[in-house]
C-alpha cells in the first residue's frame, strides 16, 4: 500500500514529464488564444485572452487548479528568463543608455507608480464597500 501512494504522490506532484504536460498545455492555451484574437482580429493581445480563459476555466472549476498548478510555478521560478531578450535589446541599442534611455525611464517609473496607486485606490474603495 505504501508503494502505491508514493508512486500517487510522485505523479501528481513533482514528476518531471507531469510539469512539462502542465506547461505544454498552458503554452497551448496560449496559442490557441492568440490563434483566435488574430482570426478575429481582435486588438488585444492572444495572450491576455489565453489568461482570462484560464482563469474561468480555473474558476468555473472546469479544471482543476491541481492540473497546472506545478506546471505553472514552474513557469513563474523561471521568470526571470522571459526578460534575457529584454536586456539584449537594451545592449543592442545604445542609444537607451543616453538621454532618450532616461526619459523613458522617467516616463516607466512614473506610469509605474500611477499604476500603483490607482489599484490601490480600487482596492481600497472594494474593501471599504465589502464592510459596509
């Protein structure tokens, strides 16, 4: 009996090849999704509507959150990855490094901030009309 919960336990939570089935499918889903927005030519990103579906997919409890969960911290411990291309441009285009590079750095940090504070502001205004 023990065997078996182990072997249980092996597969659905730390198994290689499983972690790779949850991100083939998450990538999938993605480019279904941007598949679509194209076909429909819809100006936003495929991307954005692969997340919204999984998202009602994850909250419709039509997935179980279990079944691309691994797969999915996977992606996130692996981020940092996603922004290489990022920084290679940077190196690629000396010009960001001059006073362009710090205007739009300006511009980034203070758009950043009034991201910010505008969804702290909705989430406080939420807050405020859930106790009430």
């Amino acid at each position: 009996m023990k065997a078996q919960e182990t072997i249980t336990r092996r597969f659905t939570h730390g198994s290689a090849g499983l972690r790779g089935l949850q991100i083939l499918a998450l990538m999938l889903l993605c480019w279904l999704a941007q598949l679509l927005t194209s076909h429909l030519q819809w100006p936003i990103p495929g991307s954005l509507v692969g997340l919204f579906v999984l998202w009602l997919l994850l909250n419709r409890k039509v997935l179980p959150a279990a079944w691309v969960e691994d797969g999915a911290n996977d992606l996130l411990n692996h981020l940092m990855l996603f922004f290489v291309p990022a920084m290679l441009a940077l190196v690629d285009r000396p010009e960001l490094l001059s006073m362009l590079g710090v205007k739009l750095l300006i511009a980034v940090l203070i758009s950043t901030l009034a991201v910010m504070c505008g969804t702290a502001c909705v989430v406080e205004i939420g807050f405020r009309l859930k106790h009430d």
